[in-house]
C-alpha cells in the first residue's frame, strides 16, 4: 500500500520530479532504497525502475555500509545497495580526482602537490584492502600519520586537533568557531568518543552545567518478561544510553561544540546531525550558535525534548523508553560513522582504545581531512615486557605502534567493477 496520500501536495511533486540525486548512497539500507523505488511506481503507475525517475546515487563503496545492529559482515553486505533488485540495471560513472585534498591545490608548491598525489592514491589503496600490509595482517601507517613521539596520548591527539582549548577567548564567538568548527576528533565507538569529549570538556575553561533527564518506561514488551513498567527502577532507566539519545547526565560549559540529536526545526536548520556551540545555559533552555551550514552564525534555542526509543532499542531494551532531556552531545569528538561526508580542516584518529571494527571505517577516517597534513592517528603502544617470549615480542610491540587492522568486505568492491 502507498504510504502517500495521491491526493496530496507530496503525491503531485513525486509525479512531477524528473531527477532524484541521492547522497551517500551507500550507508542507506537497501530495503530503504527499493521501499522508495516501490513508492514511485506506484505513484506514477508504471513499472519502470523508480516510476521513471532518473536516479543518481552518489557515494564511495570503500565507505562504511549500512549498519545493521549486532550483523555480522555478510548482513552488512547484503544490506547494501548493490545487492537491490534494480543494481544490475545501475550504470556506474567514476570520479578520478579527490577534490577534498584538491581543494587548495592553488596555494601548494610543487612538493606539496606530488605528496598529496601520493597520499591520494595511497587511500585508494587502504579503501580496496591493497595498501601496505603488515606481517600480522594489519596496514602500516606512514610515520607522517602518527602523532610525534612524546605526544602519543589523548592529551596530545587534543592539543593537536584543538591547539587554543585553553586559550581561546569564550567571549569572542569568532575564536570559538575558529576552534571548534571544521575540527574533530574521530573513533570507532562510542564509549571512545565519549571519553575523548569528557577530557576535553575537563580541559575547557568554565564551569560545568548539569542536567539530569527525567525518565520512564511507556510499556513493557513481550521481550521483558511480563514486568510491571512500575518494576523498572529509575535507577536502571538512567544508567541506559539507547543508541543517538543523549545521556541522562549531561554534563556542558558555555563556549563547547555540541551536536543535535534530532530534527527540532530543519527549515531553521535545526537537523540531526547541526554541530552548534552553546553560548547561554539556562536551566530550561540552552542558547546556541550553529557552526556550519547555510544558518552559520545563527542564534537558535534548544528545549528539552521528549524522546523515545525506537523498534529496534526498544525490542533490545523489553520495552519503550522516554527521556526528557535536551537532544544534545558533545562534539569535540565523533564517531567515524557520523563523520561520514564531512570535510575537516584538522582531524586526529583515536584509535589507542579499540580499531576499526568493519569496511570502510579506516579509510573514511583517513580521508576526513584537506591536508595532508592535518591529519594525525593515535595507536596502542605497547611495552615488549608484557611478553617473554624475547624478539617476536618487540616485533609486536612495534607493529601495535605503526600498524592497526583494515577490515574491507572485497566482495562489495568487486562487484562494484562488475565481477
């Protein structure tokens, strides 16, 4: 059944459009995808793919793919677009220039030029699984990726992406988007992300502002048992962190980066996903700059909000869950998946913690960046003396220093060259 009514403003434009450009294609689910694709036809009545609509998917297969919670590599795999019904009929056009490392491409020598070259064609290689492979089945970074020694901590990885954190003038609202707004510090997990914003907002000068979320349980599902909403302690609600909630202790100071986690106003330009400074916290409502975008430099109003889980957190969960609370995070650090898309001035890679984990997440966080040299990788160190087992020991112990593991599903990429 068409979800649209056929009568309505939204049925007339998708009988009217010609062309549909879809960006970063590749992170949609497929059923996504061909859910739109039966849309069309049937709003247009004809069987064509997309109800003759041209389709343009933009996106890099050496990416990150959809992400289907707890899946393993063959569902990432075929949740992704080339494994849709229409793919075959697909015609693939390649673009041969990274315009992001480009971009100031005027204002280099003629050595600065050939090592972007060859940076550019070394992420190539990282995105197909071919760069440099380590005897333990890991990449080598280059040395020119890697924080200096002596730096090699989460307090170096920040003072390389935010050099003026202790400095910057709070007062003045263009220092601050200097600092924070094409900057950011990128890890697999969340549980990384959140230390890193943790210790840079302990860093930040000012003081802390605290809010707590008022949380209860909407209904239990058949997955909890049979349990009385009233059994679930509030205790145990704010100790949960559903997956894109914000937390039930949110801890801010006035001049830090935050980031939206739900669409308040998208014509305001208040999306999931709008990176805003807070410039007034109050205890009802948080005054906010947004950093980039169109709305730049604009103020907006942040209220709490209530919130629930979705399917899929509440099926996890045994029932559904609602937070009050004010939709944000801190943002000095981000997920690697989040960072998807964007282009950084100034990036640093913690991976100390945890690698990467699946496709695509090394090379979309190694290409973040204009420069080459804005870019920095935080690894494990590791003491040989851990071992006793003497030379493979410090072997190992110089691999975890250089070198972190590449996961690549080929089996996209093939395809991707019609094999």
């Amino acid at each position: 059944m068409c979800p649209v009514d056929r009568e309505s403003d939204l049925a007339l434009m998708l009988r009217t459009t010609k062309l549909i450009i879809w960006d970063e294609a590749p992170m949609a689910h497929r059923f996504a995808v061909e859910a739109v694709d039966r849309l069309l036809r049937d709003l247009r009545e004809t069987e064509e793919h997309f109800g003759g609509v041209t389709m343009i998917f933009a996106g890099d297969f050496r990416q990150c793919l959809p992400v289907v919670p707890k899946g393993t590599p063959g569902q990432s795999v075929d949740a992704s677009l080339i494994e849709a019904d229409f793919w075959r009929d697909v015609r693939v056009l390649r673009l041969t220039e990274n315009m992001r490392l480009s971009s100031n491409a005027d204002a280099m020598d003629e050595a600065q030029l050939a090592r972007t070259r060859d940076f550019a064609e070394w992420l190539l290689t990282v995105g197909d699984g071919t760069a440099n492979m380590h005897p333990y089945d890991k990449i080598a970074l280059p040395d020119y990726l890697l924080l200096p020694d002596g730096q090699r901590t989460a307090e170096g990885l920040i003072n390389f992406v935010y050099p003026g954190l202790r400095t910057v003038n709070k007062e003045s609202l263009e220092d601050l988007i200097q600092l924070f707004s094409r900057q950011a510090i990128l890890a697999p997990h969340n549980a990384t992300v959140d230390r890193i914003n943790a210790k840079l907002l302990e860093e930040f000068n000012g003081d802390y502002i605290e809010y707590r979320s008022a949380d209860e349980v909407v209904e239990a599902g058949e997955t909890g048992g049979g349990m009385a909403p009233e059994l679930i302690s509030p205790e145990y609600l704010h100790s949960i962190n559903p997956s894109n909630f914000p937390a039930h202790h949110l801890r801010l100071k006035e001049g830090i980066p935050v980031v939206l986690l739900r669409n308040l106003d998208p014509d305001a330009g208040l999306c999931n996903g709008t990176r805003l400074i807070v410039s007034h916290a109050r205890s009802r409502v948080i005054q906010a700059i947004i950093l980039t975008g169109d709305r730049a430099g604009t103020t907006v109003f942040i209220p709490r909000v209530r919130l629930e889980t979705n399917a899929t957190g509440s099926r996890q969960l045994g029932f559904t869950m609602r937070r009050l609370q004010f939709p944000l995070r801190v943002a000095s650090a981000m997920t690697i998946n989040k960072a998807q898309g964007q282009s950084l001035d100034r990036v640093d890679v913690d991976l100390s913690l945890h690698p990467v984990f699946t496709h695509g997440q090394l090379y979309v966080a190694l290409s973040r960046a204009m420069s080459v040299d804005r870019i920095k990788a935080l690894l494990p160190s590791r003491d040989p003396a851990d071992d006793d087992d003497g030379l493979q020991a410090v072997e190992r112990a110089a691999a975890a220093a250089t070198a972190t593991p590449n996961p690549v599903f080929c089996s996209v990429l093939r395809a991707m060259n019609g094999e």
